[in-house]
C-alpha cells in the first residue's frame, strides 16, 4: 500500500475536529448538533471549518508593505541617483605635496571652490576628475577666516556643468542633505545625513575671529571629504564641508559646513582680487556665554546682549565712544539697525552677511541702566 503522508493543512484540521468532538463530548445534545456519520465521526459546521480556514491563510500570507512608503523610498532612492550622477562630474579630487582634498566646480571659467586648509602652506595642485582627467591648478584667492578658497584650472574636461548654489537661509533642522568628496582618497564617493543643527560659528585659525551661521550634520565628514559640497535634495549647494568636531580622536561626531550664502559674498573677491574684507567694529566680548550669575555679577538688567569687555585703541568701536569693561560698567548691545541681538552671534551674523566696509550702523545700547543709540563706521578686520 503506498504510503500517506499528511500535509500540515491536514493535520491541523484533525486536531481542530478532534477539539470539537471533546468540547461536544461535555455539551448536551440539541436539535441543531451535527449528526453522527456511520463511522461515528462528527461534522464540523460550515461556518467553524470557513473560519478556520481564513485564519490560516491570514498567517500564512506575507506581510503587506504600504504602497505610499514603498513608492516614497524608491522615489527617494531614484532622487538620490539621479543627484549623484548630475553632480558628481562637477566635484573634483585636489592633492598635492602636503595632503589632499575636495572641490567643486563654481563657475565655466575653471574656478574651483575648497577649504583654505586644503590648499594652505602649498604651491602646487593637481585636480583629478571623475573620468579621470588631471589639471594642474593655481590658488586664485585664499580667506583664512571663513575656510575659503578658489583654485583655478586653465580648462574643464567637455561636460562639466558648474554645480548650482542653494541658499542656506532657508535651510531646516531635519532636512535631508548629501555629501559628494574623497574621504580618505576614496574618490566620488556619497553619503547621506541630515542638518543637525543651525546657527553655530566656526574658529578661525586666527586667534579671536569666527564664521557664524555654520550648518551642522550627522552626514560622514572624514579626511579628504574637505571642500566638498553639502547638497540639498536637489542637488544644490547649502555648505562647503569643513570641519569634524569629535572628543574620541577619531573619524566620528559633528560634521560643519560653511554656509552657502557666505561663499556667495566672499568667493566673488576672492576671485576678482585674492582677498575678501571684513567690516569690522574692534569690541571685544566673552569668550564664552553670559550666565544668570554673571549678568547679576555685572549689574545688567536683562539677561540677553552682547556684552563689551574691551574696546581696540583707534577702531571705529573706539571713534564711536563705546565702553568696554571685563568687569561692571562695559556696554551691552541690545540691537543693530533696529534688529535685536540675543547673544554675540547675532551681530556676528548681521555684520559678515548685511553689511560692508565704510556702512554705518546704529547700535543700541545699555550704559549705566539707560538705552541709548550710538552710531558706529565700519573699518576693515585687519
């Protein structure tokens, strides 16, 4: 006789029968139970055996994956290729004798946009493309101050497209954005993160001097990934990467980008005559934030300003009479062209992004417990 052998399907409903005939074994017989068969088996109603059998076809069928989230991610997937391939042509591999690092394409005539770090202390620079072509490159202009700086090539391989600037005023916390550089070497390589952060400054290699509105990012900023652009989803520059800040001493924390809007006012100088000049005042503030106890300690009565604890001799701080103390009795600054200033940042910012050498300003000030407006002539940072 050939041997039988039953399905799981089977033997799940014999035991289900066989459940029922023990829970009808305890039941009293009424009219409406199941008759006997000649065999002395019972039969399960229609309705038991249908839900049983939608039970397990509802476990044994896979789970179903939302349509909307499948097609959000491949739509987001198919954005991120098709970013890569319009903008990685324009970002370029720089080395020299000293190191090595990232650039991008700004404009048709061969300019190159970099960190100042990458390209500081050497005289000679070669750019390599993504399909492989070399140029030889020469150092345009050069701002310490801001990270900055513009190489040239004498001509770019056919089909390069410059990338397009963004701006990073309208940038959020959460937003999506894309590295494209060559950490450690690793040329054309992508990675994905988010802006973490918003309003932060970035030193100078200048003792007292710092860039404000740098963008911060969880995206992967290692070695060689300097001077590349911070990309929004579109494909459009928000930052030059800079910097790793990390407490471990390795290749992992916060990653900082140079705003876009600062490369839109400062890479035009570096390109028309080497330099870019700041508007500068000559104050001196805190190196770190005011706290409760130390506005008390100075006798402020509001816990917000950019407090003066020194003035340079013959700066336009100076010709305009402001006070500065490290004690009691210095300035705070509560505005700037009628626009209020919390801490020192905010008129950090309004100073590098709205204005110019030779402006004059209106600060508003508290000396001794009474407001006044003073005006003030910007000179250049020396």
């Amino acid at each position: 006789m050939p041997r039988i052998v039953k399905s799981p399907l089977v033997l799940f409903f014999s035991i289900l029968i066989l459940a029922a005939l023990a829970c009808n074994a305890v039941q009293p017989p009424t009219s409406t139970s199941a008759p006997a068969t000649s065999a002395g088996e019972a039969t399960l109603p229609a309705a038991a055996v249908q839900a049983a059998v939608a039970t397990i076809e509802a476990q044994m069928a896979p789970a179903a994956v939302p349509s909307g989230n499948l097609a959000a991610g491949m739509n987001m997937e198919q954005a991120l290729i098709d970013l890569y391939q319009r903008v990685n042509p324009a970002v370029v591999y720089i080395v020299s004798p000293l190191g090595s690092g990232s650039g991008f394409v700004y404009d048709a005539d061969g300019h190159i946009i970099t960190n100042y770090h990458v390209v500081a202390d050497a005289n000679e620079f070669e750019v390599i493309f993504t399909d492989g072509e070399r140029r030889r490159a020469t150092v345009i202009g050069a701002d310490v101050d801001s990270d900055l700086a513009v190489i040239q090539v004498e001509a770019l391989p056919a089909g390069i497209t410059p990338v397009e600037l963004g701006d990073s005023s309208n940038v959020a916390v959460g937003q999506f954005v894309a590295t494209i550089g060559n950490p450690f070497g690793e040329q054309s390589s992508m990675s994905l993160g988010i802006i973490s952060g918003l309003g932060r400054s970035l030193a100078s290699q200048r003792l007292g001097y710092s860039l404000p509105q740098v963008l911060q990012t969880d995206a992967p900023i290692n070695p060689g990934n300097s001077g590349g652009p911070l990309l929004d989803m579109a494909g459009r520059v928000l930052g030059v990467n800079s910097a790793i800040r990390t407490d471990t001493g390795v290749n992992s924390g916060v990653g900082f980008a140079i705003p876009v809007n600062a490369v839109r006012r400062i890479v035009p100088a570096l390109i028309e005559s080497g330099v870019y000049i700041y508007p500068y005042m000559g104050i001196e503030v805190p190196r770190d934030p005011l706290t409760l106890a130390d506005y008390e300690q100075l006798g402020l009565p509001r816990t917000s300003g950019a407090y003066i604890t020194g003035v340079r001799p013959e700066s336009p701080a100076d010709v305009a009479g402001l006070i500065g103390q490290p004690g009691p009795g210095g300035d705070l600054i509560i505005a700037v062209d009628g626009q209020t200033v919390h801490v020192f940042n905010d008129l950090l910012s309004y100073l590098v992004f709205e204005t110019a050498v030779g402006q004059t300003i209106e600060l508003t000030i508290l000396r001794d417990g009474k407001e006044m407006i003073i005006p003030l002539t910007l000179g250049e940072r020396p």
